[in-house]
C-alpha cells in the first residue's frame, strides 16, 4: 500500500458549490473542497461555525444541502446515509456516537453487520486498542472517555473504509489521551493509507497530524492550503481560530 | 389447595397470553416510538385464523405457523402503507390512524365471520383436563402457560443476544450511527414492525382455545395489553414479563374473590401502582429491551 497522497487521482471526496441549512438558517454558503486518496485534511473553525453540518451534509444525517457532492467518484447529494457509507466513508461523530446500550464487542461486530469482510477484522481492532479486548463484554456506557473515542475509531475501521471522518476527537479528552489517540493512532492509520478528514477545535493538535488544512469562516472557507501556512498568518489565528 | 394451585394455573395461563400479546405492542412502542392501537385486531385476526384451521382438518399444530405468517404479511402489507409514514409523526396522529383502523378491521372481521362467538373444536391432544390434587385443569392452559412463555423466551433471545436484536437496539439508540455503518435502518424498522404483528397474531391463535373469538374482542385484548406495557414500564423485556403476571394475577384473583367488582379492584390496584411507580414496575435501564 503507498501512503503518499494522490492529488492526480480521483478525489476520494470532492464538493462543488454545496450549501447547506437547517430550515432557514443558512450554515454553509457555497463550499467547494477536494480530499485527495490518502490525504490528510483538517477543518478548523470557530464553535458553532458549520464544521459538524459540514459532517453532516457529507452523510446526509440532517441538514438540507444543494449544490453536489461526490464520494469515491459517485454523486451522492440526497442519497440515504446507509448508501454514501457503503462506498467506503465512515464517521466518528462528535461526543462519539458509541452505541451505550451495547457491549463492546457488539458495538463493533455492528460495522461488519452489512459491511463485507475486509482488511480489518475484530481481532485486528482488539489487536490495535488492547484496552478494548479486555472490556470486550462491558457495555459501552462504563468505557472512560478515552476507551469511547477507541471503540468508536475501531467500528469506522471495521465498516472497510477508505475514507475517515473524525469530529472534534480531542473533545473532552486530556491532553494526553488526544495526543495519543489523534496523532499516534489516526496518524497510523494515515500513514498506512487511510484517507483522514479531522474535524479539530484543537490546532497544534490538527495540525501535527495534517499536511493540509480547511479553516471555516462565517459561512464560507476562509482558508485553504498546508498547514505551515497558517501558524505564519497570525491575522487568520486570531480572526477564525481565536489563537 | 388444589383450588389455589388451579387458581394459580389459570393466572399464569392468563400471563402467558398478556405477555405475548403486550410484547407485541412493547416492541413497537419502545422500538420505534410508535403507538399500534391495530394491534388487537392482529391478535382477533390470528384467533379467527385458529378457530377455522382446527376445523378444517389440517394438522392442528400448523394453526400457529400459519396465524403468525398472516398477520406478519398483514403487518409487512400496512407498514408499507400507511404506518411508515408515521413512525415520526406525533403519538396523537398514530393514535387517530391506528384506532381508525382498528375500527374498520373490526367492521371487516364481522362481516367476514359473523357476530356471533366461535370457540375453536380443540385437536384432540389439547382437549380435557388434568387433575392435580383432586381438581380438574384444562389441558389447553397448560399448554398455553408452556407456548406462551417458551415465544416469549426466543423473541427475548432474538432481541437481547443476537446481532440483529444489536441493530434493532442501536437504532433505538441513534438510527443516524447506525445508518453510517451501512445498515438501512428503515428496512430493520419494518422488520420489527412485521414480528410484532405476527406476534399478535400467535397470540390470538393461542388465546382462541381460552377467549375464543367474537367482534369487540379485539379491543378487551388492547386495552388488557396496553396496560400490561405501562404498569411494566415502557423499553423493559423484563418489566413486561413481571407486569403480565401482575395483571394476569390482579384480574384472575380478583373474579375469585370479588366476582361482582372484579375489574374494578383489579384496575384500582393497577392504578395505584402506577401512582407509586409511575415509569413502570422495571424503570428502563439500557440494557434491556
Ligand atoms: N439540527 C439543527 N437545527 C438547527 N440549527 C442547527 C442544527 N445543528 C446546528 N445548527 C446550527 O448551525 C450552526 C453550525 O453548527 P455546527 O454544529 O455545524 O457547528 P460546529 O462548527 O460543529 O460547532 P462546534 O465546534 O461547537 O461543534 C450553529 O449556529 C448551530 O446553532
Ligand atoms: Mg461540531
């Protein structure tokens, strides 16, 4: 597998003029964005900005959106969120969506539910998270924080994606626990191949992690481009990062 | 005390078909949110389907496959149209749907079996009775009590330790998750939907030999099992099974006791547990179904 981004090939995610709103409120005016295969993009931006209904319009999980959106090469715009996950995107939601009603196991055991089997199997994710193995038959609701963020990144893995989606992991997390979780486990995952969109509120964090960074503004992308550049614009740290 | 032990025996046989019928319902309810007043015509359905198979001569023990299999298409046939459209819709709006339709199954069933009441010709090894300690018990609650937990154990199973019971409890949860794993949850939601009205209809198919069938039964057997699902406390496996008995013991000891007032100490007693538990007899925890 070649981990070097391919930002010739057809973009695992592209967006064209998608806007998206919750009734009449408008979030997001006219985005358009392309995630090459095997890039690693993070989207940055102010509380409250459209970064989780930027999440959300991708999988089609409750805002309105025009304009078009393309997954692994298919028009996707309106497509039933079951449908957009099989081409090969999966989600770690923010506050991380484990289900608490669910053992471990059974919270995994539910991404190869409909999902054919792959490179990643439930012995590779409890390989990987060993903390997981040992609470294998706990309900998810009696996992810490850190344990959650894991189980949550092991089920996107075992939906056979290529594509990952992570919104704002680091929330709630100590410092430490993000650092390891976020740049020692999803930069793994990237460096073997994985396609990463990082939705982070935490920019060194971010950043360490990705080549490439989105900054939202009011509505629109304020910024795009590596993210060298942005440590170097203090005017963009302090207008759309409060940094 | 052979008296008190057929006493017992006719409580539970009682139990045993509350409790399917109202798991029928609970599912629905705490599954999807949705409230299913069709429900007992699913249940006369089934008892109707009974009364007419045990005639026909076929072999008897067929009749339970067959009344679940029917009322399950007649599910899979109303959830399509007009149910779906309403699962996110206000309880109020699927009370005016479900009851209404109620309303024209009942009106549909008259005039396709008659006003008047059938009670089933039992197959020949459910018929008679048993003597225990002197007293005579119908073979056909035993039977009954038997069937009716032994269902009530395998949808417990299917719900609490299979993958797919996982999913049903997952879109509880959070249906948008589910979908991002790849699972058409619509699809899981109609499932639920089609066990439960064949769940209904086993439940009249077995309650036939006990209740037998007549226009207005439907609604008895509703209102029996609704409050079954509330005093045991909505989304809980086993506050069902334990408010089935409650319900099962409350009406069955008191028409020994109070003949003339039966129902009213029965439902008073209800009441006032409601008052003093008013999520239920089990309070929902996550694990349960
Ligand atoms: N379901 C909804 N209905 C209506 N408005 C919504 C809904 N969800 C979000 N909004 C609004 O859309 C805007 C963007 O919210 P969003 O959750 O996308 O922000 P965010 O950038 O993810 O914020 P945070 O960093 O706090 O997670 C906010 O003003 C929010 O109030
Ligand atoms: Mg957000």
């Amino acid at each position: 597998m070649s981990a070097a981004p391919d930002p010739a090939g057809e973009p695992h995610l592209s967006l064209s003029g998608v806007s998206a709103h919750y009734g009449a409120v408008e979030v997001l005016r006219d985005i358009s964005l392309r995630i090459a295969p095997r890039e690693a993009v993070a989207v940055l931006g102010r509380n409250g900005v459209g970064k989780t209904t930027l999440v959300n319009a991708l999988f089609n999980l409750g805002p309105q959106v025009s304009g078009a959106i393309r997954l692994m090469g298919q028009e996707v715009t309106g497509w039933p969120t079951h449908r957009i996950a099989r081409l090969g995107a999966a989600l770690v939601p923010q506050g991380r969506g484990v289900f608490p009603n669910l053992t471990v196991a059974e919270n995994l055991q539910l991404a190869s539910f409909r999902n054919r089997p792959g490179t990643w199997t439930l012995e590779c994710v409890f390989d990987t998270f060993p903390g997981l193995a040992e609470r294998r038959a706990s309900f998810s609701s009696s996992l810490s924080g850190g344990e959650r963020q894991l189980l949550a990144i092991g089920r996107a893995l075992l939906t056979q994606a290529r594509l990952l989606v992570l919104d704002e992991p680091s929330e709630g997390l100590a410092p430490l626990m993000a650092e390891e979780i976020i740049v020692e486990q999803v930069g793994r995952l990237a460096k073997e191949g994985m396609t990463v969109l990082l939705v982070e509120q935490n920019v060194p964090l971010a950043l360490r992690l990705c080549p490439r960074a989105v900054v939202l503004g009011a509505h629109e992308i304020a910024f795009d481009g590596p993210s060298g550049d942005i440590l170097a614009n203090p005017a963009l740290l302090r207008r759309h990062l409060g940094v | 005390m052979g008296y008190a032990i057929v006493q017992v025996l006719n409580a539970l046989s009682f139990s045993a078909l509350l409790l399917l019928t109202a798991l029928g319902l609970s599912v629905v309810l705490s599954l999807m949110n949705f409230i299913n007043l069709a429900h007992g015509s699913f249940y006369l359905l089934g008892s109707y389907i009974a009364v007419f198979w045990f005639a026909s001569g076929a072999p008897w023990w067929l009749a339970f496959p067959v009344a679940f299999l029917a009322t399950a298409l007649a599910g899979a046939l109303l959830e399509r149209f007009p149910f779906r459209g309403f699962y996110a819709r206000t309880h109020l709006m699927q009370v005016l749907l479900t009851y209404g339709l109620s309303v024209v199954f009942a009106d549909l069933m008259r005039w396709g079996f008659g006003a008047q009441i059938l009670s089933p010709e039992l197959p020949e090894p459910l018929q008679g009775v048993v003597f225990l300690l002197d007293m005579p018990f119908p073979v056909y609650r035993l039977f009954l009590i038997g069937v009716g937990f032994f269902l009530a154990g395998i949808l417990w199973v299917l719900l609490d330790r299979t993958l797919w019971g996982a999913v049903v409890r997952a879109s509880v949860a959070d249906r948008g998750m589910v979908e991002t794993l790849g699972i058409d949850t619509r699809r899981v939601l109609s499932a639920v939907l089609v066990l439960s009205a064949g769940l209904g209809g086993v439940s009249g198919a077995l309650g036939a030999g006990m209740l037998a069938a007549y226009p207005g039964l439907d609604e008895e057997v509703l209102i029996l099992a609704l409050v079954t699902v509330v005093v045991g406390g909505l989304g809980t496996f086993r506050g069902t099974v334990l408010s089935a008995l409650v319900v099962g013991f409350a009406l069955t000891f008191s028409k020994v006791w109070f003949p003339e007032f039966a129902n009213v100490v029965a439902f008073s007693a209800m009441a006032v547990l409601l008052l003093l538990r008013p999520a239920g007899l089990v309070a929902p925890r996550l694990r349960q179904v």
